[in-house]
C-alpha cells in the first residue's frame, strides 16, 4: 500500500516587520487583488503568503470572508506556482467578493506566474501632427 505525499503548502507571514518588508518588492496589480512579492534569496527555503484587507473594503465579516476566500484559492491553487524563497502579500480589493471563486483562482495563479494581461497597443500617433 503506497501512501500519497503530502501536498506542500506555503508557509505564513505573520508579523509586521515581515509584510513591511514585502513592500520593498515587486508589486502585481490585478482587478481583484495587488500582489507584492519579494525575493528572499535563500532557495532552500519554502514561499511564504500574507494576506491583508484594509477596514476600508467593509466590516469584519466581509473582511474575514475575503480573506478566507484567498486563502483557500492559494490552498487549491497557487501553492505550485509559489517559488521557493519568496514571500507573497496579497492585498485584497472588495471584488474578491462577488468575483467567481475559478475565476479568482486563476488570477491568483497569473499573477503568481508574473504573467501580465495584454495592454491595448500604442498609438501611432496625435492627430493634431
């Protein structure tokens, strides 16, 4: 009988020097969501996530919602796409909400990935030239 391995999963950011310093990092902004990331340089460790919801995106119950909603799309999802020796803070918006929970979790996954969406292409030019 062969056992199935556990699933690897990110470890938590917990204390406030640890998100400030996230900042210091690349920022992804997404329509539901702003990741911050940032490279520890130590490889050998796991990715760790923090989640953050200002008081301005409702009242607790809808913060705490947001943020349990993010956590399980990291859980299902985003773990794989995590590198070892980052550390992920993910700032939600109110649109984590109402937005459908696949749809979250492939823009987390996206984002994650570095992918970015396609921005509409240049203009050639004024029309006052």
């Amino acid at each position: 009988m062969t056992s199935i391995p556990p699933k690897k999963t990110a470890g938590r950011l917990k204390s406030r020097p640890e998100f400030l310093a996230v900042r210091e990092g690349e920022r992804r902004k997404g329509p539901f969501f702003l990741l911050e990331v940032l490279d520890r340089k130590a490889p050998e460790t796991g990715p760790r996530v923090g989640f953050t919801v200002t008081k301005k995106h409702g009242n607790a119950v809808e913060r705490n919602r947001m943020r349990r909603r993010l956590r399980e799309a990291v859980r299902l999802s985003a773990d794989d796409a995590m590198k070892p020796g980052h550390d992920y803070v993910i700032v939600a918006r109110r649109d984590v909400l109402s937005v459908p929970f696949d749809r979250l979790k492939r823009a987390l996954v996206e984002r994650i990935d570095g992918k970015t969406r396609q921005t509409r292409p240049e203009k050639a030019g004024s029309r006052k030239d």
